[in-house]
C-alpha cells in the first residue's frame, strides 16, 4: 500500500505541471509586482528607473487614489451588507414562510447568480437608462403615475454607485441565501420547538436563538463578499465605465487605467499590493469575529 | 355558549388567512424581483427598432424580430466571441479537472515529505485578486510571445483555476477511505491505474462541482481576456460584450439585447441542467469548509 503511495515519479508527475503554471502564472506575477513598485516610469521605455520608495509616498499625497479608495470602501460597505443581509431574510423566508413549490423559488432565487457578469451590466444599463428612450426602470415608473421619480441613475453621481451596488445585490444575494439556508436546515428542530414552548416571539427566536447559530456561517458569508466586493472592477466597467466623472471608479479600475492608459507601470504595482494586502488584512479583521465573547 | 366561542376562532383563523395570503405576496414578489429583469431581457431581443421608439420598455414584444440574433452573431461579431469562448474554457476545463485532481490527490493520499508546505503553497493563491497579477503578466506575455494568442488565454485560465479547485477537491479527498485504496492494491492496481480507475469515478460529484464552478468563472472571464488579447478575432464573450454597443451603436437596442442573451443562455441550461446539484452540495456544506 504505501510502497504505491510513495511512488516518487508518481508524484513529480502528478504535482509538477500544474505547479509550473501556477507557479509561473499567479505566485510569480505577485513577488513581479512587488519589485516594480521600486521604479518609476514605463517598463521598457527609457525612463524606467529605480526610485526607491518615491511610489509609496506617491500614494499618500494622490487625491485620485484617495478618491477611488473612497468609492470602493463606500461600494464594499452597501453592496456587502446587501448581499449579506437580504441572502439572510431569503433563507429565513425559504425556512419560515415557503411551504409550497419550495424547490423552485430556491432555483429562481438563484438565477441571477449564474449570469456572467458584463451580461448583467449590460442588461442593467438598459433597465437605468433615460436616453434615448427610457429604460425599464424610468418607463415603470412613468407607467405608474410616478413620472416625476424618473431619474438618468447611473448618469448623476449621486445615484450611480448605489444603482451598481443595487445591481450586485441583486446578483448575488441568492447565492448567500442558499449557503444560509443549508444552514438553517442544520439547525436540529427541537432546539426552535423548545424555543417555541419557552414561550419566544420571533424576535427573540431570531436575536437569540438563530443569529448566534448562524454566526460562523455569516462570517464567512462576510468575507466571501468582501473578497469579492474588494476587486470591484467588472460590474461597474461594465454599467458605468466608472463614471459619470469619477464616481464609480474603484481601486482596480484605477490601477488598469495607471498601468495601461497612463503607463506608469511601478506606481501601478504599488496599487496593485494595496489591493492585495486590503483583501489579506480585511477578511482577517473579519474572522476576528469569530472569537468566542 | 357556542356561539361566544366560535367567534374568536374564526377571528383568529381569518387571522392566520390574511397572514398566509401576506406571505404569499411577499413571495410572488421575490420571484418577481429574480425574474423580470431576464423576461424583460428576452422579450426586448426580439423586438424591432421601431418597438423601443414607440413603446414603453415594459411593454411586452409584439414582433419575433429574429434578425436581432442574426446581426448580432454575424455583424455583431457574436458568434466569433462564442466560439471563442466555448473552445478556450473547454480546453481549460479538462486541463484544471486533470491538474486539481491529481495535486489533491498527491497532498491528501499520498505519502511524501513537503506536502503539508505545498498544500498552504497551493491555498495561497485563493487570496490573489487577478488585478495584482495582471502587470507582471502582461510583461511576461510580451517577451515571451503569448500575448494575444489563445494558448496564452487558455495557460492563464488554468493557472487561475488550481488553487481553488484543489481546496474544493481536497475536502472531498479527505473523506475517501483508505481501505477502498488499500483494496485496489491487493487486487493488483499499480497508481495509475488506482487513479484512473478507483479514484476519479469517486470523485465524480466533486469533479462536477469543480467543472461547474470554473465554467462559471472562465466563461466569465473579463480582465485577463481584455489585457492579454488584443485582435477582435481572439476576442471572447464578455469582452466583445463589454464593446458591442461601442462598435454596433449604442441606439441598436435589439441587438444588444440579443447579444446579451446569447451570453447568458449557455450558463442558465446549465444552471437548469444542474441545478439539483449545484443547490444540493451548496446546501450540504461543499463550501461551509
């Protein structure tokens, strides 16, 4: 048994190619990226040079990295919070209030999930649009007699990041309502009928009982969203394009743009690691929830 | 007597009615909420030009304007994206269920020093957004050749995809019984032939999951196939999405809706094809971890 398990060109075979690429194409590209961040310039061009740690003190004094931080730290806020919390009224509703044909809202609930992204964007600017006609939203809302709530929402600042957020709300609090759902079913039934008995609103039952169950569960929710809200970077270049101006433009965005539209490959780079360690250290911060009060 | 009674339990059961038909409408609601927006994105690729001018956008389609699918896989340049898209993750596919497979495999089972340093060093990469990787990547892909080619894509894809396809693979690997491998020894299988004929057929659910879940991802692929590619006939799904109404006009709504469907009716008959599953190992805790 073990003389087969041990079997070393078994092993070479099994874990180097996939090691090669991933090493090559993910891990690399990481520690690349972290050296760049000492030149200043276009790599390549003639004045790519070392600079030292000129990029870092870049960072601080850029009012444009400040103001895509803003945005994304704004966007994570809503659109985790959203995601998180509407996911959780859904599985309670799925636990609670569907007793018929519960099979299938579970799976319409769960449609929007496994839309590509740049398809839900696309189809969402035509839902917020106001010109040349009115999209689907504004034409709703005339329909109803609310004609003057018409609004351009993803053409006016103040509007466009909540419209992006509403969007990746919508897309994504199925999948959390399913993972919380699975686990409410693993919450055993004698624990809520003792509840019942005892006398419990529901309130209580949810404040007392449910939430501190679910705890775990909904901190990993948390970071699954926050990771993902973190890259903020496909669903607004898709119904935004980051703007109107500024107003959506997140951190990668921002990066992308200074990579490959203004090339200043190093100064990218330090964005880039921002990126990174704010994904590392945010989803710790996160899991320090989990400690037992 | 009688009367008095009756009285507060046909309150209370009118109660419970009024109730019931409140949560029914709640319910109605939610689906609705999930479902309209994708009605209203199929009824709008088939209406004509003349539809968006005149009607309301909430107005159902009164025509079947297929011509919207026409010009948008043929002008529109759709089908070229599609099959663009279909080959590169297909390829990609077999490669990452192959790949993940068999690292988990040679972390859980088999018996070697360095595998405890090489699972964490496989993990790592879950935490890598793609966006601090593309720079590198892009300088890597202009001195050696790849950029712009579909083997580049496709090296990058499966990359991208190990990591977390082996954390998925292992949790499953873990709950295999040794004794099912020890049994295929004595019965003479060497570890090729383990693999291939004990273990991936028991990890066929996993591997489905894994197959499922990285479709998914590739098929919606849009910052490594926008930085690495350039020439539209390389081009893929989303991206060419993400520019069709720059190139197409942004007025040709019916086209543009079309084009939208086109790209999200692949993943919902997949999604219909395998919700049972997809839903069922979701709520048994394939990703609790």
């Amino acid at each position: 048994m073990s003389r087969v398990l041990r079997d070393r060109r078994a092993i070479l075979l099994f874990i180097v190619p996939g090691f090669i690429l991933y090493t090559v194409l993910v891990i690399l590209p990481v520690l690349w990226s972290a050296y760049y961040t000492f030149f200043g310039g276009m790599i390549g061009s003639s004045k790519w040079s070392f600079i030292g740690l000129d990029n870092y003190a870049r960072l601080f004094q850029d009012k444009k990295f400040a103001a895509a931080l803003m945005v994304n730290v704004r966007y994570i806020a809503m659109t985790t919070f959203g995601q998180v919390i509407f996911g959780l009224l859904l599985a309670l509703m799925f636990k609670f209030w569907v007793k018929r044909f519960g099979s299938s809202v579970r799976t319409i609930v769960f449609f929007p999930v496994v839309l590509p992204v740049v398809a839900v964007g696309q189809l969402f600017t035509k839902i917020y649009e106001i010109q040349p006609y009115y999209g689907l939203l504004n034409s709703l809302l005339q329909g109803v007699g609310l004609g003057n709530l018409v609004y351009p929402w993803i053409g006016k600042a103040d509007t466009a990041l909540i419209a992006l957020a509403a969007m990746d709300i919508w897309t994504a609090m199925g999948f959390y309502s399913i993972i919380l759902y699975g686990a409410l079913l693993d919450i055993p039934g004698d624990i809520l009928e003792a509840a019942e008995i005892d006398g419990c609103n529901a309130w209580q039952l949810f404040r007392r009982i449910l939430l501190p169950l679910l705890r775990p569960i909904l901190l990993t929710c948390f970071v699954f969203s926050f990771t993902g809200t973190v890259k903020m970077f496909e669903s607004a270049l898709a119904l935004t394009r980051g703007g109107p101006g500024t107003a959506t433009t997140s951190l990668s965005m921002y990066m992308y743009n200074t990579a490959f539209s203004f090339q200043k490959t190093g100064y990218a780079s330090v964005i880039a690691l921002f990126i990174f360690l704010l994904c590392v250290f945010g989803s710790r911060l996160i899991r320090a929830f989990d400690r037992k009060d | 007597m009688t009367t008095v009674a009756a009285k507060p339990e046909n309150k209370a059961r009118k109660k419970v009615r009024v109730r019931n038909v409140l949560i029914a409408i709640v319910i109605l609601l939610v689906v609705l909420i999930d479902l309209y927006p994708l009605f209203f994105m199929y009824s709008a690729s088939f209406k004509t030009n003349n539809e968006f001018v005149t009607n309301p956008a909430y107005a159902f389609n009164q025509s079947l304007h297929w011509q919207n699918y026409v010009d948008s896989w043929t002008r529109g340049n759709m089908g070229v994206f599609f099959t663009n898209s279909l080959f590169n993750t297909s390829v990609s596919l077999v490669f990452i269920t192959l790949f993940s497979l068999t690292i988990s495999f040679a972390l859980i089972k088999m018996e070697w020093k360095g595998r405890k340093f090489f699972s964490q060093y496989f993990a790592f990469g879950i935490m890598v957004p793609v966006a601090t990787t593309l720079i590198p990547l892009f300088v890597i892909y202009n001195s050696s050749g790849l950029y712009n080619t579909r083997l580049g894509l496709i090296l990058v894809y499966i990359a991208s995809a190990i990591s977390f396809s082996v954390y998925l693979l292992s949790g499953y690997m873990r709950a295999l019984p040794d004794e099912i491998l020890e049994a295929s020894v004595i019965d003479g299988c060497n570890i090729y032939t383990m693999m291939w004929h004990i273990v991936a057929p028991l990890m066929k659910n996993a591997l489905i999951t894994v197959v499922v879940i990285q479709f998914f991802f590739k098929w919606n692929d849009l910052l490594y196939s926008m930085t690495l590619i350039s020439s539209s006939s390389l081009k893929t799904m989303q991206t060419g999405l993400l520019y069709f109404s720059d190139e197409f006009g942004s007025k040709n709504w019916g086209a543009i809706f079309a084009s939208v469907s086109i790209s999200v009716t692949p993943m919902l008959l997949m999604y219909l094809l395998l919700n049972k599953m997809v839903i069922e190992g979701m709520t048994a805790g394939a990703i609790k971890g």
